[in-house]
C-alpha cells in the first residue's frame, strides 16, 4: 500500500490523490532542474518521471513546472508549493525514523570532503560525548548531500546554499586550491592565479560541485569545460590529464591522490561552509552536533 500524504490545495481534483511519490519526483525535478538528471537520482525513467509530475500537477490543478524554455524552471506555484513539499517530505521520514528507533543515528550528509580537516575530530568529539547516539557520516552525490529527500538528518554544504526551506548556518570558510595532473607543469608551482588555468579544460562537477566558469574573471574565463558527476570522476580525469580543476582545501586532506597535486589559488574567493538542516524539530541530537561543530572548528582542532 503507497504512503498517501494528501496536500490540501483549492485546486485540487477530488478524483486525485497526491503521495510521498509525488513530492519526491517534484523535488528531484526542482533541485536537479533537468527531468533526465532527476530520473537518475529517483532510479525511474525519464517518462515515469514527467508522467509523476504530470499527475502532480493535474491533482493540484496548478503548473507547478515550466517547460517553455530550454532549461526547467519553477513557476511561482512551484516555487511556493516546493517549500512545503521540504516540509511534508522531511516530516514523513522523521516520523518513520523515530517510529523504528527512538534512540536512532544522527545522520550527517556530505556529497564531499565532510567537514575536511575537522572531519576525525568532529567525529571523536560527538564519540565521548554523546556515547549514546551515533553519528553516522554518508557522503550522498546530491546538490543538499541527501537533506531535501530525508535521507539525512543534518548536511555539510559548501558554497551558498540556493535551496529554499532549509536552516543554515554558517560553520567556517575555505581556501580554494588548483587540482591538477602531478606531471603537469604547474604542479610544479608554489601558487596560482585563475589567469594561470585560462587555456585548462576545467572539470566541472556539476551534481554536487561547487566551481563554475562563472570563478573566473570575463577577461581570463577558460572556454572548455569537463563534466563529471561525482568526486571520484572529477579526480580520474584530472589525474588522467584530461582535465584540471578548482576546490576547497578541504579535497587536499579528505582525497589525496598519486595523480593529483593541489597547489593554491592566490586569487579565488574562500568557500564558505554550512551546516543545514530542514526546518522543524528534525532529530533531538541535531543542535548539539551544531554547537559541537562551532567548538572544533572555532578552536581550530585538527
């Protein structure tokens, strides 16, 4: 038997009604703006995927998508109707967590890098002092790390946070680094500048990543680009000479690799990292993972 969530809407038919399906289809197309990328992520085809939406829209009585331009966009309605679909979606998967365990994990997301440096003193920390919850620490491939399908219960994010409905708050930042090919010569450099990577194909993770061309400056721009969906591609084609890229000094601790060297970028704005979580009471162990996170990082325990 599917889980129904009916939605309350002025529009909506009386013959339809909306499920959890639904509102995770919808949020899949919003996040991921693209039907096909949000039929990977959900494990359906790319028509089951517009026929959900379809059906979404048809029991709301509202287009909540437009798809007159090349890329998707959210209407008005579908900008309005995603917050509380965040909402509905997380409040489900907390029920049944909370259902199945009283005492369950505090899952924390990450689609790279974790926490970078602090990662093994953050988990250490949580470890002694609060014994009787474990921190599990999942790396999920997605633009949130898995917070806006329930999937986790609290998520490092990196870069600003586009994403409506969450609760951010704003742990520390990060110095951008070059990752290029350990043969190349400019692995040979103490430093570089974004002009130095101008004539670079540029790999691009555009599931989770946080560089676009969009870094450089009009006048030094690079024109070819990469894309890649995940870490581990973003670091075989730069190590296999393909490409080069641009992260966070976080990458230097968490994803060493004999193909790559990371030199820093003298001339890159910091990344700034967050940790988010969705609105509501959420899991109980969740402001005190938050303030645990303020002490390591603020006292620089590496």
């Amino acid at each position: 038997m599917p889980h129904v969530l009916p939605l309350c809407s002025t529009g909506m038919s009386r013959d339809h009604t909306v499920e959890l399906r639904h509102l995770r289809c919808f949020l899949a197309v919003a996040e991921e703006a693209n039907v096909t990328r949000a039929a990977a992520r959900l494990g359906l085809t790319q028509p089951a995927v517009s026929r959900t939406l379809a059906g979404l829209e048809s029991s709301l009585g509202v287009r909540l998508v437009d798809r007159s331009t090349h890329h998707l966009a959210l209407t008005p309605e579908g900008h309005a109707f995603r917050e509380k679909a965040i909402v509905a979606v997380a409040a489900f998967e907390d029920a049944l967590a909370a259902a199945r365990t009283p005492s369950r994990p505090l899952r924390l997301g990450h689609a790279w890098s974790a926490a970078g440096a602090y990662t093994t003193p953050l988990l250490r920390r949580w470890r002694q002092e609060h014994p009787d919850v474990p921190l599990e620490l999942l790396r999920i491939d997605d633009r949130t790390a898995g917070l806006t399908r329930g999937a986790v219960d609290v998520a490092l994010l990196r870069g600003p946070v586009e994403t409506p409905g969450l609760v951010t708050e704003l742990l520390h930042e990060e110095e951008r680094v070059a990752a290029v090919p350990s043969d190349s010569p400019l692995a040979r450099r103490p430093a570089l500048r974004l002009a130095d990577l101008r004539d670079q194909v540029i790999a691009l993770n555009t599931v989770s990543g946080t560089t676009a061309l969009e870094l450089w400056p009009p006048a030094v721009r690079p024109t070819a680009a990469l894309t890649v969906a995940n870490t581990d591609d973003w670091l075989a084609a730069i190590a296999s000479d393909q490409a080069v890229g641009v992260t966070s000094t976080a990458t230097v601790r968490m994803h060493p690799h004999p193909g790559v060297v990371y030199v820093p970028l003298t001339d890159a704005p910091p990344l700034p990292v967050h940790l988010a979580r969705r609105p509501g009471p959420g899991h109980p162990s969740a402001p005190d993972l938050l303030t645990l996170a303020h002490e390591v990082t603020r006292a620089g325990e590496l």
